[in-house]
C-alpha cells in the first residue's frame, strides 16, 4: 500500500487515449518524477510526441520525459491504429509540441531516477520492455521500488487473442521478466479495467469544465468511445490505464485479491496470456502439498485486481481533470 499522502511515481506509457487520462490524473493527484515511453499503441516516435502534447496542453512543462524501447524484445511491434488512430491519439487538433525529450534512452533514465528516488512507484500503462529491459541491467532496483503497479492482462481472457490482453501479448517476454521480478505488483487487467466504462455522459461533463483541457479530454473521450461503438459495438470507452493510478490515489477504487500470475510464452492459442491463480494450486504435483485437505501452490507473486468502484473511479478522475486551470 502507498505509504505516503502523494507517493513518487514514474510512469511507463505507449500514449494512446487512456494513457493520457492516466497521466493527467497522476500528475494532478500524485507526485509524477519522471515519464518514459515505449512503442506500443503506435510507434516509439509517435507515444513520445502525444506524451509531450498532453502534458503541454495540462501545462506540464517541468516533467522529464524519456523515449525508450522502439520494439518489444521478440515479437514485432503492435499497434492499434482501428482504437486510437493513426498518430496514437486522434480526436483533437493538437500543435506539434514545443517540449522536448529527456536526452537519455528511456532505460537509462528509469535505472538513475529510480535510484535517486527510493521507495518509489513505477506505473506502467503499456508493454513492459522498458521496465523489463532496466530490471535486467539493474537488479538492484528491486530493492528501490516500493512496487509495481501496472495496466495489462486479465483473469478472464484477452482483447487481443481470446486469452491475451494487449500489454501482456505485445511482449509477453518482458510481461514475464516483470512478474518473475520478486517486486511487489498491483495488476489492473481487462477483468478489472472493463468496470471503468466512460459514455457520452462523460464527454458532456468534461465539455461543461470550460477549460481548454476539458475541451481537449472531451474531444480525446469522443473519438475514443466512437471507436469503441464502430470497432466493438461497446456504448463507451473502458478507461483501462487511469485505474493502475486510480488505486494508489484513493485505495478504496480498487478491490484486490493475492495470486500467483504467469505468463504464458509458448502456447499456440494462449501465447501472452497471465495465468491468474486466485484458488493458490498453482504448482507441480510435487510442489503441491495437501495440508489438512488445502491444496496450497507457489505463493502469490501479485495482487490482482477483483472489483472497481465505478462511481468512485469516475469521481476521482474528473475532479482531478476539472482542477486543471
């Protein structure tokens, strides 16, 4: 559990329109030390541009930004050009950013930051290449982080494959890195995620703000859930990264259960699918170990979450949003 009243945070992205609700709501209610992108909705080049557009338009102008990981470890990359457009972030007319990027590669800037800010939380909201690649280079910031929060896979099945979540699948290798860590993580996956629907309802909330950057959420929010009805047939947008923040604002959000979660890498329908194990007979037949009558399997590497206070959630993200001057 967060320690402190606004905890330091890094946030890891890939820029698409849930991403920058997560930005803004962490860089209003959290203490947001640095931003690091990856390629994931779109490319490297283009999560790093909509990054510093969202934050240019909050008037965010003193947190550093990073680009990092242009490709995932093994897969190809992946995008989602049918959800959130060609450039990542359709829906608003924004001017090309005067912001610059952090001079350093994304990896870099996690391994010295992170070591200057122990205790810290690291949020990632996209594929976990950047976070996988510096746990590699540097071990040690396991014992910097105080956890792991992060957006991606699912008790229940996928949005990619039947069984894969789209974080998870895009570099399942790195998912794995990240989950074998030893670190303490919070998953907000598609069984969670898909509570946080947004509707038209939203959209007018936003637009009655009279701020330019609810006029800049509400015009993102309208793409965002007309996608959703064209691609899926869905009556609005899930907000699926905002509630990887959500929780470590207001703990009530978000209901979490312990469980051992693995990442399949070589199964040919499941490849990239988080095996949730909240029933805890996770294990070998050697491994598992009947105890008067319990069945008990590895221990739990995470906490998942189970159930989200919709209300709560949508409280939560619009007041921030409605502080913005």
């Amino acid at each position: 559990m967060p320690a402190e009243p606004r905890p330091a945070v890094f946030l890891d992205v890939d820029t698409g329109h849930d991403d920058a609700f997560a930005i803004l709501l962490a860089a209003r209610r959290l203490r947001v030390v640095g931003i690091t992108t990856v390629c994931g909705n779109a490319p490297l080049e283009r999560t790093t541009e909509n990054t510093l557009k969202i934050l240019e338009a909050a008037g965010l102008t003193d947190i550093p930004v990073a680009a990092g990981m242009a490709r995932p470890l093994l897969n190809p990359p992946l995008h989602g050009p049918e959800i959130h457009g060609p450039s990542g972030l359709d829906g608003h007319d924004f001017p090309p950013p005067r912001l610059r990027p952090d001079p350093r590669h994304s990896v870099t800037f996690l391994i010295e930051e992170i070591r200057r800010h122990p205790g810290c939380w690291l949020v990632p909201t996209g594929p976990l290449t950047n976070v996988a690649v510096a746990l590699r280079e540097a071990p040690d910031l396991k014992d910097c982080l105080a956890g792991i929060s992060l957006m991606g896979g699912s008790t229940e099945g996928g949005n990619v494959t039947p069984a894969a979540e789209y974080n998870i699948y895009a570099d399942p290798e790195a998912a794995a890195v990240v989950f074998e860590s030893g670190i303490p993580l919070w998953m907000a996956g598609l069984n969670l995620t898909r509570q946080a629907l947004m509707t038209d309802d939203e959209v007018r909330r936003l637009r009655a703000l009279g701020t330019h950057l609810g006029r800049v959420a509400a015009d993102l929010l309208e793409f965002y859930i007309g996608t959703a009805r064209r691609v899926f047939g869905r009556p609005g947008g899930y907000m699926h990264d905002p509630c990887a923040v959500a929780w470590l604002v207001d703990t009530a959000v978000v209901t979490f259960r312990p469980a051992h979660v693995a990442v399949e890498l070589h199964g040919a329908l499941t490849r990239g699918m988080t095996v949730c194990d909240l029933r805890h007979v996770t294990g070998t037949p050697d491994q598992i170990q009947a105890q008067e009558g319990v069945r008990r399997g590895k221990p739990p590497n995470a906490q998942v979450g189970i159930r989200l206070e919709r209300e709560r959630f949508l409280s939560l993200l619009l007041d921030a949003l409605g502080e913005y001057p």
